[in-house]
C-alpha cells in the first residue's frame, strides 16, 4: 500500500499541519509532521487545562480500542525551547489512508507556552529516528517505522508549497510532483536525523563555492539555518540586509529585492535554488516593510538547518531503505 496526506501551511508558511486520525470513532487532529523529532504527541483529556487554548484534543477514553501503557512517559524539548511530557497509550492511527493499528501515542499533560499560543496546532507526528524517542522505558516507533514494512517502497516524501497546500506522500515517488531528475545523497541518521552534507552553495548568479557543513533536513523547523559565514555572506549581497539584534536575527527589506540561494546536492553538479521572496520570510512586527530573513545563522546548533524555506522549494525523498535523501526541483 501507499498513502497522501494533504498539508496545509500555518500563516508565514511557519509550520505545515496534516490531518490525522486517532481512535475508534475516529478523533481528527491536526498535526505537525516532523523530521526533526521521533515523539508521536498530541493534545489531550489529560492536557492541564490552562495549557489548552482552543486544541483540538485526543480523548482516550472516548475511544473503544485505546489502550493505557502504564508505567510509560515521556518528556521532549525542542531546539526553540519549548517542551511538552505526558503518558502514553496505544490506539489505532490513520494518516493518507495508511492505518497503525497500534501506534504509541503520547498524551500530554504539560505543554510550553509555544505549544499553548500555537492555537492550530494539535501536536507532532515524528518522522526521524525511533532511536531518539523519549518515551520511557521503552522507545516507541514512529508512524512511518510502524507502517513501512507494509509499504510499496520504504519511503516518504515532502512536497511542501509556498502558501498552499502541498503534500506528505508514504510508500511512492511521484513522478509528477516534480521537474528533472531526483538527486541522492547519502543520510547519517547516527544522531537520529535526516543528517546529509551539502556540496556546496551560491548566492544569486555568485560563483559556487565547494565548503559545506553537516546538514539536517528538517520538516519541524521553519527557516533555513545556515554557517554564520554563509548567513553573513548572504546578507553582505542584499541591499539593507543587517543584522538586528532587536529582531533576533537578520533582516531586509520585504520588496523582494533579496537574491536566491542555491545548495548542491551531491557531486553530480545537482542545485536546488530557494527562490529571494523566500528569504524575505516575514514582515517584522514594527513595519510592513523589513522583512525578518528565512536564512539565519545556525550559530550554538551544531550543524545546519534546512527547514521549511529550504524545503518548500525542493521534493525532497526521505529514503529508509537506501539511508539516502532525495533533491528534486518542481
Ligand atoms: C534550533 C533550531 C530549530 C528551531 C525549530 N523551531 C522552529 O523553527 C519554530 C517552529 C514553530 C512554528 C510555529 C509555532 C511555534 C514554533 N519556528 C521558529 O522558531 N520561528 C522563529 C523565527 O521565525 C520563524 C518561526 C525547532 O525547534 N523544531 C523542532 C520541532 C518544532 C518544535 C516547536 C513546535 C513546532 C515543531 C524540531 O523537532 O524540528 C527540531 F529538530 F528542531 C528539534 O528540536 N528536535 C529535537
């Protein structure tokens, strides 16, 4: 079998939701699809209530084939800082049609305040390595390491979409989701990333330059997160790009004058290019016209961030059974 779940993007294409059914009868959340993370978790019954703010939550107990784990929790932090921790039960979990008749669930008790103002978004579905889920004392498989077995190929893939719709596929490639051909490069998953190494990197029509750093592919995460040299170089080719430390991080104006950004893909001269109006992600709370960057620096991480900016602008394959990911234009 094979699945395709429509995902639809929050305001500033800031996180991309995907509907998911939870229980018998079954209970519909909203969730963000996360490459960055392993925890199945939602908003629920248990969900202290002043954490609750207008979630949609997964009520066990109204569900006939929900089953306690007792004696099993879990607690996550995220790179932003925000955090959540629960139980877990089991229950059977339906995403593109593609059903888990027992898929850990984690239940959250406490959320951070992200979670709580983040009104639209009922939790997160993993999609990196069980071997980085928190729940305790056993690790519990994520969605796509339950049904993968079943499917036509062990793979996912991401077609997210600037302010529309796009889709997270399980099982097949669709060769109409994208142009040219699909470049491979290998995946470390030893940290329980999509971790790859780019080949190389050009801003505008620049001359490509061959220095690259270990890289996540990361659905979870929002912007494009890049070596302080390379956000620096960016911004140096941008008229009014600074850095603005009231903001937080880079800026320009959102007039679209910002000029791309392409990454290389393995030696094969392969190139996806993040379209300047990428890069003029949002405009800052104090005027319509600065814009904050979707490239900043992935200073204190450890390694980069192709988030959301990056992604929307490629097919991207999630390939289990080669440990590879896949870049395609579209
Ligand atoms: C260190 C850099 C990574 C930052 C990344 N977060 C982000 O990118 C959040 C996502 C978000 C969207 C909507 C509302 C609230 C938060 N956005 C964000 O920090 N910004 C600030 C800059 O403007 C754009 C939006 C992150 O922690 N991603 C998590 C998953 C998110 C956690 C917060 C809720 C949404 C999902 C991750 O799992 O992808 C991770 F890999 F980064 C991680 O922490 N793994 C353990």
């Amino acid at each position: 079998p094979t699945g395709s779940a429509e995902t639809k993007p929050e305001e500033n294409d800031v996180e991309y939701l995907t509907p998911v059914s939870i229980g018998t009868p079954p209970q519909v959340l909203n969730l963000d699809f996360d490459t960055g993370s392993s925890d199945f978790w939602v908003f629920s019954s248990e969900t202290s209530k002043s954490d609750v703010n207008g979630q949609t939550v997964y009520d066990p107990d109204k569900s006939s084939t929900a089953k306690e784990m007792e004696g099993y929790s879990w607690q996550i932090s995220y790179g932003d800082g925000s955090y959540s921790s629960g139980d877990v039960y089991t229950d059977t979990v339906t995403v593109g049609g593609l059903t888990v008749p027992s898929q850990a669930v984690e239940v959250a008790r406490r959320v951070s305040d992200a979670f709580t103002a983040d009104t639209n978004n009922d939790g997160l579905l993993g999609l990196a390595s069980s071997a980085i889920n928190t729940v305790d004392p056993v690790a519990q498989k994520t969605f796509f390491d339950n049904v993968k077995s079943d499917l036509d190929a062990p793979v996912f893939t991401a077609d997210l979409k600037a302010g529309t719709p796009g889709y997270y596929n399980f099982g097949f490639i669709d060769p109409n989701a994208y142009t040219g051909n699909i470049t491979y490069t290998p995946v470390d998953d030893s940290q329980g990333f999509w971790a790859w190494t780019p080949s190389g990197y050009a801003i505008g029509s620049g001359q490509f330059k061959n220095t690259s750093s270990l890289s996540i592919a990361d659905t979870g995460a929002s912007l494009l997160l890049l070596p302080s040299s390379v956000a620096k170089a960016y911004y140096a080719r941008v008229a009014g790009g600074h850095y603005d430390s009231t903001a937080g991080g880079y800026t320009l104006p959102c007039n679209g004058s910002a000029p791309d950004f392409s990454f290389g893909v393995a030696d094969a001269g392969a190139r996806i290019t993040v379209p300047g109006k990428y890069i003029a992600y949002a405009p800052t709370t104090s005027s319509g016209t600065i814009c904050f960057g979707g490239i900043q620096s992935d200073e204190g991480i450890g390694f980069s961030i192709y988030g959301d900016v990056a992604l929307k602008a490629a097919f991207v394959v999630f390939d289990a059974g080669n440990q590879q990911l896949g870049w395609a234009a579209k």
